[in-house]
C-alpha cells in the first residue's frame, strides 16, 4: 500500500455534541434554566453567622436528594444576597433565620412561580425531589 488512504469516521448524535445541546438549552432560556437542569437550583442565605450552621445543615440535607445547592455567606448584607441570586437566576432562594431555623418551616422565593411563601421542611423536600422529575422544555 503505496497510497493514501482516507479515513471514515461514523458519528451519530442528536444535536451533535453535548456543548452544543448545552449551549442551545442557553440560548432557548435565557438562563432562566427549569429547575431540574439549572447549575445552581437552590441558594440558601442564612441571615447573619448563628443561621450558617443550619444552612449547613439543609444544604447537606438537599444534596443527599441530588439538588444543586449553594450557601451565600458572604458578609454582604441580605439584600445583596438576595439580589446576587436573583441575577444568577437560582430557581428557589431561601432565607433562613430565627424562625426558620427554630420551627423548620422555610421562607421560599420561587422564581419560576413568581412568589414567596412558607413550607414545613419534609414538604419541601418532597416538592423538590417531584421537581426533579418534572422535565419539561
């Protein structure tokens, strides 16, 4: 064999390759990803350093049901904080404080529903993990 041979490669995908499918899945929203692809789908802000170790805590607790959490603990102030995951397009930002970490019940801001409100912690675990399972594009 004196010639030059071509090589064939047979390649079948989808969309192609996986940065592609990722970056057409970031085109279509905007960055405002479903909750069960979002990079980051849940912040928690402890209010001031006595709540971290609660936040610690949860965000143990969510992880165990494969959530993508993150725990905003810098010393900004709790507007900051909230403002900084509001424009990071986090799905569910929770505010833990006093109350929050005496009774278990959870003040949720819930991007996709546009709204706040309070949730026992069980509960909210169960929504997250039906959350998981709602794919939908």
């Amino acid at each position: 064999h004196n010639h030059a041979e071509q090589p064939v490669m047979i390649h079948r995908a989808i969309l192609g390759s996986f940065e592609r499918f990722i970056a057409i899945l970031s085109e279509h929203f905007g960055g405002n990803f479903p909750f069960f692809v979002a990079p980051t789908q849940i912040a928690l802000i402890p209010i001031n350093e006595e709540h971290h170790v609660f936040a610690l805590k949860l965000k143990e607790e969510l992880k165990k049901h494969d959530i993508f959490v993150e725990v905003l603990d810098k010393n900004d102030s709790l507007n900051k904080k909230v403002r900084l995951a509001e424009k990071q397009k986090i799905p569910m930002i929770l505010v833990l404080g006093n109350e929050e970490v005496e009774t278990e019940i959870l003040s949720i801001r819930d991007r996709e529903k546009q709204a706040q409100y309070k949730m026992p912690l069980k509960e909210f675990l169960n929504m997250v993990e039906s959350k998981m399972q709602e794919v939908s594009f």
